[in-house]
C-alpha cells in the first residue's frame, strides 16, 4: 500500500467514524425528542379532558345558576304577595 492509499484509508476511516458518531447523536436526540413529544401529547390529552370536563361542570353550574335566580325571583314575587297581604290585615 502506498503513502497516499494509507493516508487516504485512514482518513475515510476517521471520516466514517465521525459520520457513525454523528448518526448515534442524532438518533439519539431524535429518540429524546419522541419521548418528549410522547409526554406532551400525554399531558395534552389530559388538559384536553380536563377542559372537557370543566366545560361540562360549567353547564351545570350555570344551570343550576338559572334555577337559584328563578326561585329568588318567585320568592320575591311571594313576598310582596305576603306583604299586601299584611298590610291590608293591618289596615282591617
């Protein structure tokens, strides 16, 4: 083998070595990233079901709101149904 051969053996070795360094780097980081793409995806399904579900509670929420203002309001109308009442008992 001659000078150049062994100089270009041994530089298309080096070079493949850092290729193969690099790859494993990058499968490496690209691995990292699927895991932390997989955990965010989790915790968003997650947000997502909690959103769900407060959206739901709100329904209820708000609904039993309109029931507690109907009854405020029919209570109102009974007590000025109760105070005429009195005052014409007082007034007899």
């Amino acid at each position: 083998m001659t000078e150049i051969e062994s100089i270009l053996t041994a530089t298309l070795i080096a070079l493949e070595q850092e290729i193969r360094q690099k790859q494993e780097a990058q499968a490496k980081a690209i691995t990292e990233q699927e895991l932390s793409l997989t955990a965010h995806t989790d915790t968003l399904r997650l947000l997502q079901k909690q959103v769900s579900h407060l959206s739901i509670q709100q329904q209820e929420y708000t609904q039993h709101l309109e029931r507690l203002i109907d009854i405020y309001k029919n209570f109102g109308q009974l007590l000025r149904w109760l105070e005429k009442i009195n005052s014409r008992e007082k007034n007899d």
